[in-house]
C-alpha cells in the first residue's frame, strides 16, 4: 500500500508537468558518456562514466529513488561480445517533500560501468558504443520524464590512459560507496530496526545514514540515530517489513559511504555514548600526561620549572600559579579542538596541529622562540611576559597556553586514537576529550601547586639558577632551528630568509629594550616595534612556496591509494606512513628507526614496499585518509601483510626492531 501510494503521487507530479515538458524542450540533466581510456586492449575491462549534470533546481535519482520517483533505465548497443556491467552509483543525498523521501542528486553526478571488451580483437578495431538511457528529473513541484542517446567510439590499442583522465576517474571512484567485506546483522523489535555494521572503534564517522536498496526496509523520512557500540555502528530507525537479507549504503561522511548486506541477528539496545565519551577523556589525559616528556615540550616545560625552582612561593601562591598555568594549557586545548571541530564540519579535512601547514604560523613560533631563548640566554629581562624569571599567575597561564601551542606538532601513545574518537563525537563530549588532553599535559605542574611535599623536593635558590638558566636556552634555540627548517621546507629559502631577517630585528629591539628597561626607561614604543615586527614577518612569508619538490626517503615512493590499491591487487606487503616536517615526532621515528640501514635491508629482503605520504601543507586527499584510520593527524603507519583485508596500525612511537619484525 506505501509503495502504491508513492507510485501514485509520481505520476500524479510526471502528468502535471507533461505540458511543461511539451513546451520547454530540452534536457534538464545534460548527460556525456566518458571512457578513461579511447584505446583499451583487447580483453581489458574499460570504465566508463556518465557524467550527469543537473540544472540548478533540479534533481535526478539515485539507484533506488526513496518514498517517490524511478530509476533511470540504462538500454545498451554494444559490439559483439562486449559486456557492460551494473552502474555504481555516488553516494546520493536526501530531499524531503511533504512528508516523502527521495534519495536524489542535486548536483554533478557519475555513475560509473565497468565495459569488457572481447579478447582477440585486433589492434585498430573500431568498438561503437552506444547508450539509450530514460529517467526521471524532477523539482520539487514537478517531474519530467526525459530520455538521452549517448555514443562513444572506442578503439582496440595499447591501453594508455591520460594522467587528466585517470585523476579524473579516480575523483568519480572515490564517490563511488566502497564494500563492506564484513557481514553486518539487524534486529527488528517494537516497530523498529536496529542496523550493526562492523566499524573501527573511534574511526571517524560523520553524519552516518542508512540507505536502503529495496522499498520496504524502513521508514524513509523517519529519524535515524546512530551510536557507537564498540567495532560497531548501530543505526536505529522506524522499521517497515524487511525479510531475511537486507542490503543499502552507510553513509560515512566526506562524501564516503560503505555498500553492506545485513542478516538477522542480535543487536542490542542503546547505551549512550557516555562510555565511549569517557575512555576517550581518560586516553586524552593519558596521552597528555606524556606528552611532558616529548621532544617538542620539553623546551616550555623548562620554563616553568625555572619558575618552580625558586622555591620560595606561598601556599595560596603556589596553587594560584598552579591553577592559572592549567587553565592556560586547557584553553588552547579547547580552543584548537573547538576549531577543529568548526572546520571539519564545514568540509575541511583537518586535524591536531593544522595550523603547523601554514607558514605564517611557523613564522610566528619561530620568532617567539628566538625571543625566548634571547631572554634565557641573559640578552634582556623584561616585566612582560613573565613566564619564567618573574613568575605570577599572568606568567604561568601564558606559560601553559605557549606550551599547548607548541606541544601541537606531537602526539604519542594513546593520544591518537583519543583524539580520533573525539572527531565522531557529539561536540560536548569531543571538547572533554580536548580538555583531558590539556589537563594531562597540565598535571605535573597542578601536582607540584597542590602537593606541598613535591615542592619541597625541588633544589633550593641559589646562584646555580642562573647557570641553568643558560643551559635551558640550549634546547630552545634547537626548537628555533627545527621550526627554521620547517619553514624552510614549506615556503623555501625566500620564507626562510624573510624569517630570520625578522628575528634578528626582533632581537636587535629586545636588547635595547632590555638595555633601557635595566636604565629605569620606558621601553613600550620598543615594543610596540617588535610586534609590528612580527606582524610584518608573518605577512611577508605567506604565499611562498618551496624551491623544489620535497623527496621522499631513500626507496620510498610517494603515497597514493592508487599505489596503493596496485600494489595490493599485486600482492605486494606495504609499509606506509604518514608525516609532516613540523611534526618531531615523525622525524625522531624517521631518523631512529625508518630510515636506518637495518630496517631498509630488512625491509628489501621481505620485498616490502615503503609509501609516504606528507601531510606538511595539510592535503584534503590525504587528510581524508588519515581519518578513515581512526587519526587526527600525524604520525600514522600502516603495515599492509599480503591478502590481509586491513592494515595493522602500528604505533606512533617506533623502534627499529619493532620494523624489522614486520
């Protein structure tokens, strides 16, 4: 009776707008039928797409239509022996009218058939394609019936594809909704459907909804709601009468969807997302907590504990500083992660450090770091900032926020998989999970403030502080040097160059500065100056580009899933990881363990093949990549076994022998 009901309403909506159609004339989805290669060989199978596009306020259907609507028909004339298989179909959207249903598409769409040529064919045959295709194009207040004839003339030859073409192709595969090797299951109680689809835990998946592929599964137009159920994604909505084998399209986000069949089975009942909330709260605080001992913290950190050491703080002061270092390390945190969270809903393929991919950032961390160690090293001493000689509550929630800042371009064991749990989130619970991080990297220092005993541990004052304090400006001019070479590698000698000039300038005015402050002078114009500077710097390098393409490790090619998906079709075991020049974490692993000689003779003597990927200027392509294995950002390494479904992550703190066992 629903389906009679749809049918009805259809023709009702093609017979009013039949004398429309009569007088208008034309087509309102225009329609070419595409080859990625004009030569294939002989015995090959040849894509084929039909680039549609509808006219802006119109839309055609997808394979099933939804509450109203049909799907286009596809009649072919082919050579004989030539075969055309089904059409795949993008991943369409929804568009609800009255109370109905439709699966449509509003906008550019390719459904894309694999054509098999016949074997034997000569070099040079000539292969006339051609095409009767009738369907539905409709408004929202009426639909026209409309037909298209498309031709395509192939001829047998070497197979060449062009790289425009298959670029091309590769952006309409990508559409294209990918299988689902696992078998989900569905449960059917009190009128409603419960759908289980085996997924990663904490893999991102936004926006999820179920498609059916046959009328009947459910209650197109009725609410979905979707929750994680560890490996699972369980997706609840009103039932119709579906029976024994279900299948449709689980849409994933970023335009991505999954094709799954679905049996009975047990699926059970919702539990909320509280559990998954709080796991990845405690891994965030977990990674956090470590994140004190990376590389790229460890010259903030120093800072502070210059502060600490002087042994002489309050109780209430002590707290106090304690607390205001906290919330300058937990704002950041919530701050980036809100970002992140803006953008990403906005379409943008971002994750933890993004700002690390423009260089204007890098520029501006390079010369708050080059004034920073000018001040460690003895050149200047001024009141403002106070972030380590000065101390007070001022001082340490700067110190924190900079810490935060500067703790970006890492992650470590449990963070990763925190912060990719915290992207699939409802935004609550995704902004706990960022404050849990910054309460880890927080803690150590809210210990020292609350736990008197601690403090009382530290080294008493003394003339040995100002030696240390020299020592401390070491490992912050190595950051200055690593964020130099970042920038250079981003924006080439030019940004490079433009950075330094404006460091040096910076320097030059914190001197006199310092000279006149020591003289009891005002130093605000000084000041003043050294912003303009920094303004000025971080303006000038932007737009600039590197001097060559980057290069990839000795023996390691460029990462692209069409490598990719060649070398497994090949059986090939791959070794691929993901990295970025601001990211020290990645460089430490390339130098300690990826790049040794052990691990490449060990990895030519398995016939492993190595890709990388460089996500520096933040790639979408890749960006998109990284999410779909349960990251927020870099590093990321894959070990694909030959005939394995799915890759083992490995982790993000690696070793030599850790590689060499693979």
């Amino acid at each position: 009776m629903h389906r009679l009901r749809n049918m009805l309403v259809t023709m009702l909506l093609v017979l009013l707008a039949w004398p429309a159609a009569a007088q208008g004339g034309g087509r309102h989805i225009a329609m070419r039928l595409v080859a990625e290669t004009a030569h294939p060989r002989a015995g090959d199978t040849v894509p084929l797409a039909i680039d549609s596009r509808p006219q802006p306020g119109w839309h055609g259907y997808w394979e099933y239509p939804g509450d109203a609507g049909f799907p286009a028909t596809l009649t072919w004339t082919l050579p004989r022996g030539m075969t055309a298989g089904k059409p795949a179909y993008p991943l369409p959207t929804t568009l609800t009218v009255a109370g109905l249903m439709n699966y449509v598409y509003e906008g550019p769409f390719a459904p894309l058939i694999d054509l098999r040529v016949p074997a034997g064919l000569a070099t040079g045959t000539h292969l006339p394609v051609r095409l009767h295709l009738s369907y539905l194009v409709c408004t929202e207040t009426l639909c026209v019936p409309e037909a298209q004839d498309l031709a395509l003339d192939l001829t047998v030859g070497a197979g060449a594809v062009a790289a425009a073409k298959r670029a091309r192709f590769d952006q309409w595969r990508r559409a294209i909704p990918r299988p689902l090797e696992a078998q989900a299951s569905y449960a059917v109680e009190g009128g409603r459907l419960r759908l289980a689809v085996p997924y990663p835990a904490g893999a991102p998946a936004t926006d999820v909804r179920f498609f059916p592929l046959a009328n009947g599964l459910i209650d197109n137009a009725a609410p979905q709601q979707v929750r994680r159920d560890g490996d699972r994604l369980v997706v609840e909505t009103r039932a119709g009468q579906p029976a024994g084998r279900i299948h449709g399209v689980l849409r994933i986000g970023g335009g991505q969807g999954l094709r799954l069949s679905a049996v009975p089975g047990a699926v059970p009942a919702a539990q909320g997302w509280a559990a998954a909330a709080a796991v990845a709260f405690l891994g965030a605080l977990l990674g956090g907590l470590i994140l004190n001992v990376m590389p790229c913290v460890f010259p903030i950190l120093s800072l502070k504990a210059l502060s600490l050491a002087r042994g002489h703080l309050g109780e209430g002061e002590a707290r106090r500083e304690a607390l205001a270092y906290t919330g300058g390390v937990v704002l950041v945190c919530l701050a980036l992660g809100g970002l992140i969270l803006a953008l990403r809903a906005g379409g943008a393929a971002v994750g933890w450090a993004f700002q690390l991919q423009d260089a204007r950032v890098v520029a501006l961390l390079l010369l708050l770091t080059v004034a920073l160690a000018l001040n460690l090293s003895g050149l200047f001493e001024l009141p403002v900032p106070r972030f380590a000689a000065k101390g007070g509550s001022a001082g340490a929630f700067a110190t924190g926020a900079l810490a935060a800042f500067i703790a970006t371009p890492c992650t470590g064991p449990f963070m990763g998989a925190a912060l990719g749990a915290a992207l699939v989130l409802p935004w609550p619970a995704a902004l706990a999970v960022f404050a849990g991080l910054g309460l880890g990297l927080a803690l150590p220092f809210l210990l020292l403030g609350f736990v008197p005993a601690l403090r009382r541990r530290l080294p008493r004052p003394g003339g040995w502080m100002e030696t240390f304090r020299r020592v401390l400006s070491v490992p912050m001019w190595l950051t200055a040097l690593a964020l130099g070479w970042v920038l250079g590698r981003q924006g080439g000698v030019d940004a490079l160059t433009i950075a330094l000039a404006g460091a040096l300038a910076a320097g030059l005015l914190l001197w006199v500065a310092g000279a006149r402050q020591r003289s009891g002078r005002s130093v605000g114009v000084l000041v003043a100056g050294v912003a303009l500077v920094a303004v000025a710097t971080t303006f000038a390098v932007a737009g600039r580009r590197p001097d060559g393409p980057g290069t990839a490790s000795a023996g390691a090619e460029r990462f692209s899933e069409a490598e990719l998906a060649r070398l497994r079709a090949e059986k090939r075991p791959v070794f691929a990881y993901f990295t970025a020049d601001w990211c020290l974490t990645c460089k430490v692993n390339e130098k300690a363990a990826i790049e040794t000689q052990a691990t490449r003779a060990s990895f030519a003597a398995k016939g492993i093949r190595v890709l990388v990927g460089d996500w520096t200027d933040g790639d979408p392509v890749l960006g998109r990549f990284i999410e779909a294995h349960n990251r927020a950002g870099v590093p990321l390494y894959l070990y694909y076994a030959p005939g394995a479904g799915e890759p083992r992550v490995l982790p993000q703190v690696l070793t030599p022998g850790m590689l060499q066992a693979l």
